[in-house]
C-alpha cells in the first residue's frame, strides 16, 4: 500500500469510536506502542482493522513479544475464518476455556497446524521463523515440499520474507508479533509484499447476486474499494478462506466465494424473483439516551443494535431490501420507526430487543388484536424467529406471545418484537455480551425470516446459504 494510502486508513481508524458491547474483535483500535512510523505499522493495523490481529492488552500490541503458539493460530484462524468457538481440543495441554482453543482446533482439524507426538500442542512456546513459514504455507496453500526451507522458499518466493544479510533464512529463530503480522499480511494481501506481481489472476468466475462489494481484506470489516454487478466476469488469484483475491478492471481486492460461479451461464439462483420487492425493516429498541435495561455493565442499547446490524449485513448479501430504524446509538421515537416502516413500504417489521426482569431465555412477541389483518403472518413470523433463536441460543423457550407493544401494535404489516434473553440474568446476559452469540442470533433472525417467506410460498432455498 502507497503511504498516503496507509495515512488515510490510519485516519480512518483513528476516526472510529469504540463500541460499548464487549467486541474486542471487531472494534477499531490505535495502540500506544505502534505509531504511525513503526516499521510493520501498516501491516498490524491493516490486520487489528479486520479483528484479524489484537492487542496484547487493552492499549498496546506488543510488537516485541514473542509470538506463541496459540497466539499464531488466532491470527492464522481468524484470517481464515475458522470456527474460533473455545471448545474441548484434541490436545491435552489446551483446555475448552483457553483463549485459542477453538482456533487451534480448527486448524488441527483443517492439517494447518499439528501438534506433538504425546498430543499435547505447547501453545505457549515461542514460534520460530521455521515455523511461521510452514503455517503460512499450510494456511495459505503453498508447495513447499514438507521442509522447512521448502516453506522458506515458497515465501520469499512471493516476496513475503527475506532471508538474513548472511544468506540464511534463520528458520530458528524465534518471531515477535510485529514479524509475524508483517508475514502474515503480506501472504493476505499482496500490496504489502516486497515484490510486485507476485500473483497470477487465473481463474475466471462470474458475480452471483446483484452485486458484489470488493473489499480491502477477508471479511466485512475491511472497507470496500469497489462494487462488482451480477454476471461480470472476474478474475481469481487465490483464496484467503472462504474469501477470493480478484481483479476486476483497475479493482483488486476480496470477495465472499459464496457470490461467485464458474460459469459465464447464471445457474437456477433459487431465488424467487419477487423477493427483491420485499422490504425488511429492523429495529434495534432504545438508543441514544434510552440504553433500554441494562446489566452486568452493558447496555440493551448496544446490544440490539449490534444484532441488528449483523442481520442487517446478512440482508444485504441477498435480493432483500432491508433498511433499519437506526443504524447508530441515536434516539428515535416509538412513532417514528413505525411510519418510518410505513413510508419505506415494509412487508416485514422486525425490532429486536433484550428483556429485563429477572427471568431467563428468548421470547418473541407478535400483536393479535381483531382488527389488525397481519395477525396470522405476524405470528407466523415470530414463530418462525423464535423456532431459529431458541435452536441457535439453546436458553429456555418462552414462546411466541402476543404483546401490546407499541411498534407491534402500529404497524400495518406482519411485525414481531424479538426478546433476545434477559440482560440481567448471568447465563443470558453472557450472550447478549459476546460478539460470536450475537452472531448466532442475527443468522438466527435472519433463517427465521427467510423460513417465513418460505412458507408463504417464496422460493428462498438459495439464500439459505449465505450464512455458512
Ligand atoms: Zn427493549
């Protein structure tokens, strides 16, 4: 990346405040110990950007650290979009609740990684050189011929590492995190490597939905560089997970395989033509200065609207339209989301919020009053929601209900008001809290509706898979 470049990013970041919900990952972040002109500034930043890279406190990266074995597994993995869920591993030094567990095991199961004979992993122990090469390799999909200077040389080939003044690779050595971010990013990204067209764009593919952002790195935090329209051809280098490295005109940049086909010829999309006249509209409760319940030091607020815009990205993915009563922290009248649902033409409502109270588990509310003609799909679509929810979240089930509520009452076309759990009850509130089970939810408000239309006779088959 051209350093003006770089300026502008870094500003960009610097311009994004930090959310209040416990989402470390995806929150933007400035650490004190990397300034603008720390040698592999662009790198840690270009990977802290997409959740890729965290600091190793709450203000410092530690670029001097060693990096170790578990640390580099969370990088590689969140890179490549493995399932990070702490969980049991296969190995008998790494418990369910350490940080890594969920990347490590993932990457053991996918070859990228292995551990020890006596199936322990030493997550702890210091990465060398050696080894970061043959991660990245494996990770990344390189021949490099089972050797560790196989895997040394399938990276400077590429213009992603150097050797040393003295010919060697000092495969040895042990990596700190700023060396191992650089190598890392390089291997994601090939505007940081050392040498130009280190990549072939070989293979074509056609865009599969109406259209396609390209963004800067792997995942939807990365800023887009560029839209691609349905059925362009593209060009693909290689992939970083389930995300293809194209070229499309002057743009390269990343896009979700999911939206790509093989052939020029469009396959049956399953898709019903008619839902891309259908309107979503979400509405995450409170705002601004109503933060809704609160408990355990977070807000409902936050909460909801962080759910919301994950369904949100969701939507976007698909022929919907969906809009939103609230994109940020701002207050906006119960009156005011319903005509705004009215004057943006909405088939469905759906507000999403977090009980209070004392209880436990996801509940879903719909209005049943005999003059509202929306009675019979409203509950169908909550039916439909708090079937997903309760599969997704596993608390208790406490139905679909009816509920005078005023965004539910008012509006003219099916609307439900999702409770996601109780904010104030451990068990719940440690959802509502993480940024992986907020996920969760808003796949699981989004299969719901997807559910509903598809018992309304709409074919959605297609869609369903845009949350794998
Ligand atoms: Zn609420």
């Amino acid at each position: 990346m051209k350093k003006r470049a770089f300026l502008v990013l870094l500003s960009f970041l610097l311009a994004i405040p930090l959310f209040g919900v416990n989402n470390t990952a995806k929150a933007a972040t400035t650490f004190t110990d990397v300034g603008a002109s720390h040698r592999a500034a662009k790198e840690i930043y270009y990977l802290a950007q997409g959740g890729i890279a965290q600091g190793a406190s709450a203000t410092e990266f530690g670029p001097n650290k060693r990096m170790t074995r578990a640390e580099a597994a969370a990088l590689i993995g969140r890179a490549l979009q493995l399932n990070g869920t702490k969980r049991v591993t296969s190995f008998k030094d790494v418990g369910s609740g350490m940080f890594a567990s969920g990347y490590i095991q993932s990457a053991a199961e996918k070859g990228i990684l292995s551990g020890y004979s006596d199936k322990t992993f030493h997550p702890y122990q210091e990465v060398t050189r050696g080894e970061m090469a043959v991660m990245i390799s494996k990770a990344f999909g390189y021949e490099y011929g089972n050797t560790l200077s196989g895997a040394a040389n399938a990276l400077k080939s590429r213009g992603i590492a150097q050797g040393k003044t003295d010919g060697s690779f000092g495969a040895s050595e042990r990596i700190i995190r700023a060396d191992f971010s650089v190598f890392l990013a390089r291997a994601i990204n090939p505007k940081f490597r050392l040498v130009e067209n280190t990549v072939t764009f070989k293979d074509a593919r056609w865009i599969n939905v109406d259209s396609l952002n390209v963004r800067t790195g792997p995942n939807d935090a990365y800023p887009k560089v560029g839209a691609v329209k349905q059925d362009q051809q593209v060009k693909s280098a290689y992939k970083v997970g389930a995300w293809n490295y194209i070229q499309y005109g002057s743009i390269e940049g990343f896009v979700h395989g999911s939206y790509l086909r093989d052939t020029a010829e469009a396959k049956p999309a399953g898709v019903d033509p008619r839902i891309a006249k259908q309107v979503v509209v979400l509405d995450p409760g409170h705002g601004g200065r109503d933060s809704g319940a609160t408990g355990f030091g977070i807000y409902e607020k936050n909460v909801v609207l962080d759910t919301g815009l994950k369904v949100n990205n969701l939507f976007k993915q698909t022929p919907f339209q969906v809009k939103m009563t609230r994109s940020t922290d701002k207050f906006v009248e119960l009156r005011d989301r319903v005509s705004y649902a009215k004057s943006v033409g909405a088939n469905t409502f759906i507000s999403i919020h977090a009980n209070a109270g004392g209880g436990t588990g996801s509940e879903t509310y719909y209005y049943s009053a005999y003059k509202n003609p929306n009675v019979a799909d409203s509950k169908l679509l909550a039916t439909k929601i708090q079937n997903r929810l309760v599969a997704a979240w596993n608390l208790a089930d406490r139905g679909v209900k009816n509920g005078n509520f005023h965004v539910i009452r008012e509006n003219t076309m099916p609307a439900v008001l999702v409770e996601l759990g109780f904010i104030d009850r451990k068990a719940d509130n440690d959802k509502l809290r993480s940024d992986y089970w907020r996920n969760a939810a808003a796949k699981a408000i989004y299969l719901g509706t997807l559910d509903y239309y598809k018992a309304k006779g709409y074919e959605v088959d297609g869609l369903y898979d845009v949350v794998k």
